[in-house]
C-alpha cells in the first residue's frame, strides 16, 4: 500500500570500489545524456579535453566507468595509484557538478566539498 505523499526510495548503487585494473565508479540518471567522473586524477577536467573521463550507459540508465591504474590508463594523464586518496564530483549534461549520491566519504578542497576515494594499496581480485 503506498500513501498518498510518500516517495518509493530506491537502492542506493554500490559506492566506487577497486577492480583488477582500476577503480569502478556508478551512477544513474536515465535522463542524462551526458555523465562524467571529474577529480584530482584527471585534474578535474570534463569534455571536450582530452583528460576527460566519461561514463557510458546502460539500458537501465546506470552510468558506469573505470578509472584505471597507471599501468593500465591509455592517457598518462588520467589514473589512478593505490594507497592515494582522490577528491572527486560527477558531472551531468557538462554543467551539474554533484556529489556522488552513491559514497558517503567526503574532502573538502578550495572550501568545496567532494566526494572521495581512497585507492586500495593492495589490487582487489574480480571484476
């Protein structure tokens, strides 16, 4: 039975968590047409630069990316190293910078609060 003035909440997505080859952000927003990771491993850069970190969508609306490792990263501008910690926003349609809704760390840099990863310093076997 739902009541009149109530809102059906949805599970939150799992937070960012280390891969074989990187760390794997979520988000979803079936509506947006553009999503993107921007923090201090790409020197917070969105499109069109090169450093820019897109998130592709699945059929669900759940956009999702990995933001590899040195070793792996096809842009040696754009990783990550473990045992670092990463202040980070995600950016919808290039103009709404928001706080991951799925990870509740936080930092705070320049007096803006971000959400933040810590990288494992150990490889995490899976995905």
């Amino acid at each position: 039975m739902l009541l009149a003035g109530c809102a059906v909440l949805k599970d939150r997505l799992p937070p960012p968590e280390a891969t074989d080859h990187g760390i794997f952000f979520r988000y979803e927003d079936a509506a947006a047409w553009r999503v993107e990771v921007a923090g201090q491993f790409n020197d917070w850069k969105t499109f069109p630069d090169e450093r820019s970190v897109q998130m592709s969508k699945d059929e669900k609306g759940v956009w999702t990316v990995v933001v590899p490792y040195k070793e792996f990263s096809k842009n040696a501008q754009v990783y990550v190293e473990p045992g670092r910690r990463y202040l980070y926003k995600i950016v919808i349609n290039g103009t709404s910078w928001i706080e991951d809704p799925n990870n509740t760390l936080k930092g705070v840099e320049g007096g803006q609060t971000n959400s933040m990863i810590i990288v494992p310093e150990q490889k995490t076997a899976g995905k």
